[in-house]
C-alpha cells in the first residue's frame, strides 16, 4: 500500500466564496493530492478543506493553502462564532494508511517550521505533535483568541510560538499545526434562538466539565438560521459514539423544554462511525462490516475476485484514492471496535503501541516502569470497557443495564486519562534528570539545584500516585461488572483487573522511590497514606474477584 495522509486545515473565511475557492485551488495545484471535501459556514465564518495523498505532497499542500490564506484573509477584520487564532487557524495531519502517528507528528514538525521561517507566522504544535502538555488541547492553544494571544504572545513567555516570531502576522495571525487521530466535527442544532441553553448543554456534555470522554464542545448562535447550536469535535468515536452525544443533547434539551431541529456532520466521518449510528438506531446485533455490500465488494476487488470495473460498477462507494480507504483503515490512536478485522488492518492500528514498545526498550530512563505502568491501567479500562459494552450490545441482558453504561462511560474516562498519564510520567522523569544536570559550582548553584530537585522528585511522585489512585477506582467498578457483565466475558474481566492491579503496583513502587528522596516529611507522609489506602481498597476488590473465579472453576 502507499502511503496516504489527510490533512483537514481550517480557515477563518466562511463568507467569501471566491477567497475559499482560491485556497482550494492552491492545495489542488500540488501533483498527488485529491481534495475530498470542502464546507463553509457563515456564523462560524470558518471553512473546512479536506484532502489526502502521499506525505510529501500533502506537506507541500499544506504549506501553499497557508500562503494563500495569508494573502486574502486578513485577521483584523474577521468576525465569526467560532473561536481562532489566525488565517489559517489549524493544519492537523492524520495517519490513513501506511504511515504512524510519529511520521504525522514529524510532518506537523516540518510544516510548522517552515511556516514560521518562510511565512513569519508564529506557529504553535498541538495534539500529538505538542512539544509541551499545556498545547495538546487546541482550546488551550486558542486561549483568548486571536485579540487576546495579540498581547500575551509578546508580553507571556508561556505563550511563545514553537516556531516563528513572537508577533502575531499582521494579516494572518497564528496558526496550529499537529498530528491527531481521526476527529468528526458535530453540531447539533437546537429548535430555540437561546445560545444560553446551548452553552448550559455544551457544559454539561464536554469532556472539560466532567462531561462525555473526548468530547469537545461550545454553545453558539447561528444568525442565517436563528436558532442556538451545540458545535463539538469528537476526538474518538470508538470512545464516545456519536449517537451517545446525540442522545445526551437530547436528554439535555428536554429539561429546558426544547427540542432537536437538526444535526450536521461538517467534513469527513469515517464510515464505522456511522455504522456504529445505524447499529445503534435498530439494535442491530452480531453485526461486522463484512454484511456492507458495497465493502465486501471493494475487498473482493481488491483480492482479484473481482475486476475493477466490476466493482466500480456495482458500489456507491468512490475508488478515488484516500476515499473509499478512510473508512477501513484507521491508524494511529484509532481503536477498531469491530472483531472482524483483517491481520494487516489489526497490525495497522498496532503502530501506537509498536512505538512505544520500541521507545520502552531503548537504552534511556524514559519512558520506563512508569509509564508502562499507565499503559497497564489503559489495557485494564479498555478491557472493562469491552465487556460492558458486549453486554449492553445483547438485549437478553435485562439486569443492570443503566449500571453497565455508567461503567463503560466510567471506564472510558479512566482509559483517556492513563494514555496522558504515560506522556506525563516521562515528561515528570526528565525534569529530575533536568534539574540534577543544574550547575553545582557555587553554594548558590547548589542550592537552586538541590530547590529544583526537591521540586521534580515531588512532581515525579504525583503522577504515578494519580496512576495508582485512578487504577484503583477503576478497579472498583469490576464487582458491578462481575454482577451485571455477560458471564461468558469472566475471563476478560479479570485480565483487566489484573492490569489494573499492575498499574497500581508499578506505581506505588515508583512513587514510594521518589518519596526516598524527598525531605518535605508531611508531603511523604501524606502520599505514604494514600497508598496504604489505596492498597486497602485493591485487596478488597481482588478477594470479590477471587470468589467469583472460584464459583466459575478458575483459579485466578
């Protein structure tokens, strides 16, 4: 297979057709790159342009659809709902097949930079190609916008560019660029013009108010239509499905007494997200993508059952490149729910892991027994996840079904925070090696040195003790699980509460070594308790599980 990327940039143009089509037609000047969709809005003034093709044209792409979007649209004029930061306000690039999540992260690099040094566009990395924890989030990123970042970009150090000037572009402002899994764009549109409701709503569902898990989302209104809207991005789908955020929205409407006007998907979607749709809206059960007619087509195609023109004749799917792939082939962070998946595909969606196989083993402090531990404690919460959901996904299991959502919901949260805490247990282990590399010359170097050791080894403890904390709550929703899960599934249960129970003895022993080394006695001690707490409450859940395993004849 050759190497595919799509890019999906948004400009901050949704009012001028002339100007998006100009862009447009930049991106299409580049050999070996098909624009697959291109929408605007004029509320959010926004445009979204999706295209897709081998990496180096994809990066030469990218870079002249910022160039011209710098030429025609100028900051200092723009208005619109949707929050921004520049002319180009974002580029991210995601893995379609035959390229990692590194490789895109690389590309963001590479792009951004020239950005920077060609255009003088500072350019900030976000999502997984952030070089720092506090810009994965492209609403952290976007903090105050673009009249608010005018200011803080000269006068916040913390708000300097990775790459370009420390100026806002006179005309173009700043721009995002980064590497992510698969998103889909989602709003919902409300029967009401109150944006106060759709805002409460957007609270209440987001991921950032304790809401559904890698759910973005903001309240706006939209002018031409005169009706409020709840505008998401959902990060994962495989995590929360779209019609588990539709369903919330409605539930959510329904206390002010409103209604549903319509929904709209802007851009792409892949195609099990809408699988997962229908599947949901009939019950549909034992289902696989293997029963879509039109895929089992393109496969038999595509092993030589059947020609080419044959195929082409008897689906609706396009066989343009980059097009009919985006459904079937998910890399990255993207988790294949379905069971059916070829070797090649359950390969494909191993790259993250692969990766971080490949960094674990290398001959470097980091990531090390820490690290693995979270990604212990996000095998576990998927594996919790799975069961729960298989059972939910067979009607004759009548019991305890609210129960089972609230466990796979629960479940998906923890599993979202293990994958941060990984990144952030190697990044807490280079600060100890940062500050232990400070100049010790002088009673003053030695001093500040021996400060910010104290700082890191202290920093270097909370992480694995969040680890711990986490895996034992998680480990706390297995007895309802037992009580309420598909019995079959005993088995996957327990190999997550074994997980679980991993990340949380890998990180006691790596908080209790940090501790060694800190003088502040009432922080150990505090942290000694939590553990011994923790401890406590994990022994109680692993004797549940025991005697279940005893009554099912497994050992355990």
């Amino acid at each position: 297979m050759k190497p595919l990327v799509e890019c999906v940039p948004n400009f901050s143009e949704g009012r001028n057709p002339a100007v998006v089509a100009e862009i447009v037609s930049s991106i299409k000047s580049v050999p070996g790159v098909t624009v697959l969709d291109f929408s605007s809005d004029p509320s959010h003034n926004r445009s979204v342009v999706t295209f897709a093709g081998e990496p180096d044209a994809v990066e030469e792409a990218a870079f002249r659809a910022v160039k011209r979007a710098s030429e025609l649209i100028d900051m200092e004029k723009h208005t619109g709902e949707h929050p921004r930061i520049g002319a180009t306000d974002v580029v991210p690039f995601v893995p379609v097949q035959g390229v990692t999540m590194d490789y895109c992260v690389q590309m963001a690099r590479r792009v951004g930079k020239r950005i920077g040094d060609e255009l003088q566009i500072p350019v900030y990395l976000y999502a997984n190609a952030a070089t720092r924890p506090d810009r994965v989030r492209l609403p952290d990123v976007r903090r105050g916008e673009y009249e608010g970042l005018k200011t803080a970009i000269v006068e916040d150090p913390s708000r300097y560019p990775d790459f370009g000037p420390p100026r806002l572009h006179p005309k173009a402002g700043a721009t995002a660029v980064g590497a992510r899994p698969p998103l889909i764009a989602f709003n919902v549109n409300l029967d009401t013009p109150d944006v106060q409701i759709a805002r409460a709503i957007a609270r209440k569902i987001r991921e950032s108010s304790g809401g559904l898990p890698r759910v973005q989302a903001k309240g706006v209104f939209i002018a031409e239509l005169g009706v409020a809207q709840v505008t998401m991005n959902l990060l994962d789908y495989t995590v929360t499905p779209i019609h588990v955020v539709f369903d919330k929205i409605v539930e959510e409407a329904r206390q002010y007494g409103v209604g549903i006007r319509n929904s709209e998907l802007i851009g792409l979607c892949p195609l099990d997200a809408l699988l997962d749709v229908a599947m949901h809206a009939i019950k549909l059960t034992d289902f696989s993508r293997k029963r879509v007619l039109d895929l089992a087509i393109l496969e038999a195609a595509k092993a030589g059952d059947l020609s080419a023109q044959e195929s082409a004749a008897a689906t609706t799917i396009p066989l343009e490149p980059g097009t009919a792939e985006r459904g079937r082939v998910r890399t990255g962070e993207d988790v294949v729910t379905s069971k059916t998946r070829s070797l090649d595909e359950r390969r494909t969606g191993m790259t993250d892991l692969s990766q971080f196989i490949q960094d674990l083993r290398a001959p470097t402090g980091a990531p090390g027994g820490g690290a693995a531990s979270a990604v212990a404690g996000a095998l576990g919460c998927a594996l919790l996840e799975m069961v729960s959901g298989l059972t939910l996904s067979l009607p004759r299991f009548t019991e305890g079904r609210d129960r089972l959502a609230e466990i796979r919901s629960t479940a998906a949260q923890f599993e979202a925070a293990f994958r941060d805490l990984t990144a952030a247990d190697t990044d807490a282990y280079l600060q100890v090696e940062k500050a232990m590399k400070l100049p010790k010359n002088t009673p003053e170097e030695k001093a500040a040195r021996k400060e910010a050791m104290q700082q890191a080894f202290k920093e270097a403890t909370k992480v694995p003790l969040d680890v711990a904390t986490r895996a034992v709550e998680a480990l706390e929703l297995v007895p309802d699980l037992l009580k309420y899960g598909n019995p079959n599934a005993i088995t996957d249960v327990a190999v997550g509460a074994t997980f679980l129970e991993t990340a949380f003895r890998g990180a006691r022993m790596n908080a209790e070594i940090n501790l060694s080394s800190i003088k502040d006695e009432e922080f150990a001690r505090s942290c000694r308790d939590t553990l011994v707490a923790l401890g406590a409450r994990t022994e109680a859940v692993l004797s549940v599980l025991k005697t279940h395993l005893a009554q099912a004849g497994l050992s355990g």
